[in-house]
C-alpha cells in the first residue's frame, strides 16, 4: 500500500518544530529517520495529519564529550554513533549495540533518538540505555524536563513522551575505571530484531570483585528490563562461575517474555540466561579482572 | 488537487525538477516519475531491500523515504552503474559467476556490492555476506552472488572507479 496523505512541515530549526508541534498536538507525528514510521504510514497503521520532518534541523544531530560521559543528539544517525570515534574511546558498548540495529541501509537513515522513542521491546538501544542510567532531554514549546532512562519507557511501543514533545538529546554519564561493559544478543538472521538481548556492566575493586553491577535484558518483556536482583548478588563476588551462574538465574525470574513464531517464552529464558552469563563474562575480561 | 512540492534529485549525475506529493514514496518517484525502473519494490516495508539506491552515497531503502525528503540529494541507481550498453564490471562478474536467476533482486544486490567495494576493495566473505544480507533473494541461495561479488574484488572491479 501507499501512505495516507498528511501536511508535511519542515522546520529548520528545534524551536520551529516545537511550534509546529504546539500548533497540531496529537494530529501531528514527527518524521526522523522514518524506518519505523514509513513502514506505519506505508500499511495504512497510522494515519497522522501532519507529519513534522526534523531531518533538516542540522544542530539536533551530534556526539559530544560531556562531564566525563557523552551527549548525544537524537537526530545522530544510528550509524554515525556506530562508527564515532568519540563512542569508541568513551563507550564502545553504544557502538557493539548499533552494529546490532537492522542492515547498514537501516542505520545509515536510522536515528538514535526515533529508535529510541519508537520503543520496540525487542529493540538493543533502550537495553542499553537503561543499563547506563542515561538521562534524556526532553523539549516542547517553552519547557524542558529531565527523564530518566528507567522511566522513558513504559510499554509496547509506548514512551514517557507527552504530544507536542521532541526527545532532544541523550545524556550517558562515564564510566569508572576497571569497568567492563558488553552487548550480545541472538537474532534469527543478520539485522533482525533480537530474540533476546543483553547489556551488562561490571566495575571491579582493586582485588577484582564486582563493587557495581548493570544489568538491562531486551526482547523478554514489554519494555527493556533492569534486573537488579541480578546486580546485588553479584557485589563483593570474583566475576565468575557460581557468581554469575546465580546473576544469570536471577535476570531470568526478572523476565517475562511472549511466545511467538520466532521463539517460545521457555526458549527466550534459555537465551536470557546464557547471554546475561557471556555478557557479564565479557565483562570481567575487558574490565581487566580475569 | 493534491499539493505538490517542488524538488530537485540528481540522478545518476542527471538534474530533475520535479513537483511531487509527499506521500510519494523515492522509489515510486524513481520507478514512475523518472521512468527509472531498474530499482524494484517488494515489500514497502524495509525488510526485503530490492528498492536500495545509494543517497549521498549511502545505501538506503527508497521505500523508506519520501522523494520530498530527498530534496537535494545525489542518487546513484543501479541505470547508473554502466555506461550506456556497456555493462559495470560489477554487473559483468554477476553475469559470469551467475550471481542472478530471475533478477529480481539483482539492482539492489549490486547497489550494496558496489557500497561495499568502494568502502573496502577486498571484504572477506563474512564481510560481503553481512553486507547482502541487508537484501533478500529468493532464487539463487546466495552462493553464487557471494562468488560474484568476489570475482569483482578480484578484478579491482570498482576500487578507484568513479
Ligand atoms: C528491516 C528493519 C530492521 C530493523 N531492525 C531493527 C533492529 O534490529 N533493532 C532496532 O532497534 N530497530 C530496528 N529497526 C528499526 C530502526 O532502528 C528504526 O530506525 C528505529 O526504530 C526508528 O528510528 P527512526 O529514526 O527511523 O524513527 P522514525 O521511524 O522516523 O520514528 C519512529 C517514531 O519515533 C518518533 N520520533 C522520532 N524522532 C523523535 C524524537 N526526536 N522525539 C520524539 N519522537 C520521535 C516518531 O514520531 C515515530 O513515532 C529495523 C527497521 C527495519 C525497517
Ligand atoms: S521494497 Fe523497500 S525494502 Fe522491500
Ligand atoms: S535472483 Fe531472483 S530474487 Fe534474487
């Protein structure tokens, strides 16, 4: 099929949007990357009157060095982030999630800022957000709020975000030193959606235990889950074998995945827990523990 | 009357000025406006990738793209990859290792060979299965567009072409 016809608008700048935003309320989508949306608007499943093209808003697009950790734009195409030096150096596990979002054609159009605000619960950046304690910026005409990561997403499909309200910008704090961080999931084939994903950090005291875990699991619930239960019990342990044999038992009891065509619930906790322990062991290899 | 809006696409190094409805789809604009029919449409909803034209050098899905979003940009589609009856080295090592059955696939599949290869003259396979699997064929199991696209390398198809 085609998509409906709507008004397209497009502001040069944020505040320009906002407005626009302001004017239409709930009859208007805005239109980053559009490999989310155009698909929506292609089947007819959405049928906006306005869509708000913010591609041209060329200062919403940015990586930046910010009080130890990043700020990203969220116009940044998902491949940009992919292949940022300053990702690398900073937080290469961005970078090893990115890799993992659909085909390159995808990311090249792909933002950080529509993937993230399209919150599909099989999707790896909203693991990994959560896993850093990222902090959002979020703009509407004449205000600004503060929301974090824990609290942006709130079910299927389903954000925090309010009409007339653009996500900005994405803050990451640092990391502390000896900390490991690690993304891995299973897909069926190359780029597709994860079946289950896992973003894990780990930060070790001077004799090598665990002094701060992290922990966000993808694909096995309606929104990306925090298993903290997972995180305590891995405090004070070495980084290895029953310790993380009882994290990985623990990030399962906090899972609850659907049954579908690609995988029943049963077969998604066999993944959670086999990626939830190969994450945490990367980890500990690249915090320098093992 | 449905509003238009004004564009300009250059295409395979060629001007348009074009007048188009924002709901119409890059593909449908290339395939229809231009007569550029080389760029297929399968599944209009990014996963097959049989639409994929480079958009500032950038592969792309134009089913994934409106034409008014691409107001601007340089396209290159797979009409531009030879030069009148002669055909790219590119599409030569496909016709040789018989990398295409019913051709379905082939113009994107040479799209993203041909990205690949400017970026990186000699992937390895790994390297040049990950990056057709953006695309889905339905014909040939892969192998053998694999054994093209390796051929091409091969002959320096397309490092330093352009
Ligand atoms: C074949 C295929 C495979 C894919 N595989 C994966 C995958 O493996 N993992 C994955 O995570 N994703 C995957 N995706 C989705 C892809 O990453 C999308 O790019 C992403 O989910 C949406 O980002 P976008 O910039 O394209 O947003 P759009 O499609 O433009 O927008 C998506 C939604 O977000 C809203 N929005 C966009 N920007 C903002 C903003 N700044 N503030 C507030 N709201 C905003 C829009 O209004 C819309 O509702 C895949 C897509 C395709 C087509
Ligand atoms: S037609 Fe564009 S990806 Fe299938
Ligand atoms: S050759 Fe027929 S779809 Fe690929």
């Amino acid at each position: 099929m085609k998509p409906p016809r709507f008004d397209y608008l497009v502001p040069r700048t944020q505040d320009e949007a906002l407005a626009m935003l302001a004017e239409h309320g709930e009859r208007a989508k805005l239109l980053a990357g559009g490999q989310s949306l155009i698909p929506l608007l292609n089947f007819r499943l959405v049928q906006p009157e306005a869509l708000v093209d913010i591609n041209r808003i060329a200062d919403l697009a940015y990586v930046r060095e910010r009080n130890g950790g990043l700020a990203v734009g969220a116009l940044t195409r998902q491949h940009a982030l992919e292949r940022s030096e300053t990702v690398r150096r900073r937080l290469p596990i961005l970078a090893e999630a990115c890799r993992l979002i659909g085909h390159l054609p995808i990311r090249h159009r792909g933002t950080v800022g529509g993937n993230l605000a399209h919150a599909d619960p099989a999707s790896e950046l909203p693991a990994v957000m959560l896993a850093l304690d990222a902090e959002f910026v979020v703009v509407a005409k004449g205000a600004r709020r503060m929301l974090a990561a824990r609290d942006f997403f709130t079910g299927v499909l389903s954000t925090a975000l309010r009409p007339g309200e653009l996500l900005a910008e994405i803050r990451l704090p640092g990391l502390p030193p000896r900390t490991g961080a690690a993304f891995v999931e299973m897909a069926r084939r190359a780029g597709d959606f994860a079946l289950v994903g896992v973003a894990a950090l780990l930060t070790l005291d001077a004799a090598g235990r665990c002094q701060q875990a992290r922990l966000a699991l993808c694909g096995v619930g309606p929104t990306p889950i925090r298993a903290s239960e997972a995180e305590r019990v891995l405090i004070g342990e070495a980084p290895r074998g029953a310790a993380l044999e009882a994290a990985a038992e623990r990030a399962v009891a906090a899972t609850d995945p659907p049954s579908d065509i690609h995988g029943s619930a049963e077969f998604r906790r066999k993944l959670a827990r086999y990626f939830t322990r190969q994450a945490l062991e990367t980890d500990a290899q690249r915090a320098g523990g093992v | 009357m449905p509003r238009t809006v004004p564009i300009k696409l250059t295409v395979n190094g060629v001007q348009h000025e074009l007048a188009v409805e924002p709901r119409r789809l890059l593909v449908d604009v290339l395939r229809e406006d231009l007569a550029l029919t080389g760029t297929h449409v399968g599944c209009e909803h990014g996963v097959c990738g049989t639409c994929t034209v480079l958009v500032n050098g950038e592969s792309a899905r134009s089913c994934l793209m409106f034409a008014v979003g691409a107001d601007g940009a340089e396209i290159l589609t797979v009409e531009g990859l030879g030069q009148g009856a002669r055909l790219h080295p590119l599409q030569e090592a496909f016709r040789e290792a018989q990398g295409l059955q019913c051709g379905f696939c082939t113009p994107a599949m040479l799209m993203v060979a041909y990205e690949l290869l400017q970026q990186n003259p000699s992937p390895s396979e790994e390297e040049i299965r990950e990056a057709i699997s953006a695309n889905l064929c339905r014909c040939t199991g892969y192998q053998s567009i694999v054994e093209a696209v390796q051929l091409a390398a091969a002959r320096h198809a397309v490092a330093g072409a352009r």
